[in-house]
C-alpha cells in the first residue's frame, strides 16, 4: 500500500491552538496509508502581487511542498464569520502566479473548529467558496465541525475527549479513502 503525503494546514499562529493540536491528534489517528505532513503558517510572508516574478524563497518552498503531496487538509478555527487571515494569506500564496495554482488537482478536506456552539461552520463554508478552481475535488462528506473543542485536550496537548476522538477517527478514515480514490489507487 502506498503512503500518501497530505499537508496538512494549521490555520492559526496561537502556540497553543485548537487547530493545530487537531493536527497532531488527526497524525496520530491517521492510517498507514496517510502521512500528515503538519504545516504551521508563521514563515509564510504576506503575498504581494508586486514579488511574483521573483518570489521569496519562503513561498516557493510552501508551493513546492504543495506540488509534491497528494492531498492538502486544512483545519482551522473562525475568525469574525470567516477563515485567518493567516490561511487566506497561504491560500493567495499557494495559488499564485495565476493559472499555476499548487494546490491544483489536490483533493482536500475541511476540518473547522471552535470552543463555541457552532464549531467554525462559517469557516469550512468559506474554504468551499473559496477553492474550488485552484484546488482538486473537495471531500463532500462528512462533514467536520468541531463545537466545544476547548476541554478536549489535556494540557499536554494530547486528546482525551473521548467524542471528538470517535469523530476525528471516522473522518480521517474517510479522506484516507477519498485520497486512494483520487489518487487512482
């Protein structure tokens, strides 16, 4: 069985943040057929049209580990009804120069999160407006909004809500399926 790479995306910079200890929690839980490539976003300079016939080599490193995954998952929290700042800034990086996108023909998953009642639903619906035609096909369902996710860690980082563990579990099977089958296999 072959390993696929799938880089997956932090969507906030907290040291401490939900999304990435989901992250970490999700490459734990991933099957032998996934390698979560954990991908913090505080390197990424901000894009500039200006830079693009010379860009930085910041970016070209982040579009190269793009090209080379066979898949790309994004967690992230929300932020005032909609994605970081941070994450739109790598979204522009990665898709850019025009008509050259990284993350194209990439299948992708959604993971969105909140310590509130409605787990960054916002969020994933901006990501699915969003991608579709600088990305690959996007996992349908299930769906994955994580509600509440403030107690489910210890302060060591590790998961220990039993529920989201359950739930990070199916998901992560699921997109494991979805990327063989992307990925022709």
């Amino acid at each position: 069985m072959a390993t696929h790479t799938i880089v997956t995306i932090v969507g906030s910079l907290r040291k401490e943040s939900f999304s990435l200890k989901i992250a970490n929690a999700l490459a734990k839980l991933a099957p032998a057929s996934l390698k979560l490539d954990v991908t913090t976003l505080e390197s990424i300079s901000f894009f500039n049209q200006d830079l693009e016939a010379n860009p930085p080599a910041d970016w070209l490193a982040f579009r190269e580990k793009l090209q080379q995954s066979n898949g790309v998952l994004f967690i992230t929290p929300e932020y005032n009804r909609s994605i970081p700042g941070v994450l739109k800034n790598a979204i522009d990086v990665g898709s850019r120069p025009y008509g050259k996108s990284s993350f194209l023909g990439k299948p992708v998953g959604i993971i969105s999160n909140s310590p509130g009642a409605l787990g960054g639903v916002n969020a994933a619906k901006h990501l699915q407006n969003i991608l579709p035609g600088i990305a690959g096909p996007i996992l349908g369902q299930p769906e994955i909004y994580l509600n509440g996710i403030g107690d489910a860690f210890d302060d060591k980082g590790q998961l220990t809500k039993e529920a989201v563990q359950k739930v990070l579990q199916q998901y992560i099977g699921a997109f494991a399926a979805f990327i063989e089958k992307q990925n022709g296999r």
